[in-house]
C-alpha cells in the first residue's frame, strides 16, 4: 500500500510511519523540518531497509505547498491507500490575552494543510473507488480546557472538515477517521516533569491507525478518542 503521512518527522507521524515501514509498505512522507525529516528517514531506513521511503519537506500551512505536496505523491505514479493527516502546531494561549495571529497560524496549519492536501490527491482515491484518510484531531476538539485558545478552535474546525468528509466519500470508497488522542509521550512533554508512565505512548497511536487497515472494505470506524488510562492531563 501507499502510505501518506504528514508531520512525520517526530512524534505521533514518526511512530505511524515506523509502523507502517515494519509491514513493508510503501512510504510517502513530508514535514516543514528538512534536517529533522531526513534525520528521520534514515532512522527509519536503519530499521527497515527493505522498505521504500520518499520524503520530501513542505511547508502545509501555506496552501500551494500542500497542494505541491499531493501533486508530488501522484507524480510519483502512487495514489495514496492510507492519508494521514497528522500535521499541527500547538501554541497555549486564550482568546483574551493570544497574540494576534495566533488563530491564524493554527488555523492554516492544522486544518488547511488537511483539506489543501486531502483535496490534492481525493480525485486520484475516488477514481480508485479505495482508501483511508485520518485526520489526528485531538481531545481539544471535543472539549474546550485551560490555555486551550486558538489551538482547540482550529481541532475543532478539524473535526467538523473530517465529519464533512465521512458524508461525502461514504459512497465512493473512501473511509474516513477522526482519531481524538489525549495526551501522550512524544518531545514536547519530555520536559514537562510528568512521569512517562502518566501518558500514553506514541506508538498506542501507531498502532490504532494501523488497526484501521485490517478491516474489511465493509466497514470503517469513524471516530475513535484515546486517553491515558488514568485520564487527561
């Protein structure tokens, strides 16, 4: 299969793609860092070198470089199996005291760079009448909470995109996702002085996303919310 994943470098779009490449599929990965998407390739090409891996650095907030980005992956003669859209920026703030612009930025990178991206490549998906695409919202898009601002806003507009979607490609093959994950181990908690074992695991991500492929063409499972066991941070 042809896997699609953005934001690939770290965190939850590392750990999909590490689990991907460990069953042998065909990998086509982006995210804004250069040197941290390269870095990332060659780990993952250290542990799986028999899998095929192109990545290539975009910046998906800015709508030409998404829509680059899709045409990038056809161009290679691939029609994506498995989108996911795991892109995003997270910056605290409320919306009294945010800076101005904060909306913005989250906007145009956690909901543009899905729809610009997803409506590059659905064309080739629908005329394949097959596919999966995943948007990674986030518990924020369920539930406002503290410092939560313009981040929360803009995974809510993720959800309502993904919602959207689901309706629209029911009858044409393609499934659609929306994952809600909680909190989890990835670089931006390593210093917050929390113990490890109070999140869940990247790989808990990894590991559900890939879940979703093993299903019939029959079914699709169209929200799932992830937790640590003892509750939200």
């Amino acid at each position: 299969m042809n896997i699609v994943i953005t934001g690939a470098s770290t965190g939850f779009g590392k750990s999909i793609a590490a689990k991907f490449a460990a069953a042998g599929h065909r990998l086509f990965i982006s995210s804004r860092n250069a040197v941290k998407l390269y870095a990332a390739v060659e780990d993952l090409m250290n542990h799986f070198p028999d899998t095929v891996i192109k990545a290539r650095p975009f910046d998906l907030s800015k709508k030409e470089e998404a829509r680059g980005f899709g045409q990038w992956i056809l161009d290679q003669g691939a029609v994506p199996d498995v989108l996911v859209n795991n892109a995003g920026l997270f910056i605290p703030g409320t919306v009294e005291s945010e800076e101005d612009g904060t909306l913005e930025t989250m906007i145009e990178t956690n909901l543009y760079s899905a729809y610009y991206l997803t409506r590059a490549v659905l064309p080739a998906m629908v005329k394949q009448k097959s596919g999966l695409i995943v948007n990674i919202c986030s518990v924020a898009s369920l539930q406002a909470y503290p410092n939560g601002g313009a981040y929360s806003i803009s995974k809510y507009a993720l959800a309502g995109f993904t919602k959207n979607l689901r309706e629209e490609m029911k009858g044409k093959g393609i499934k659609v996702t929306a994952i809600y994950p909680g909190a989890a181990y990835t670089d931006s908690w390593a210093k917050s002085g929390i113990e490890r074992s109070r999140f869940m695991e990247a790989d808990d991500v990894a590991a559900t996303i890939f879940g979703l492929t093993q299903l019939s063409p029959k079914a699709v499972i169209e929200e799932i919310i992830m937790r640590p066991q003892l509750g939200d941070i």
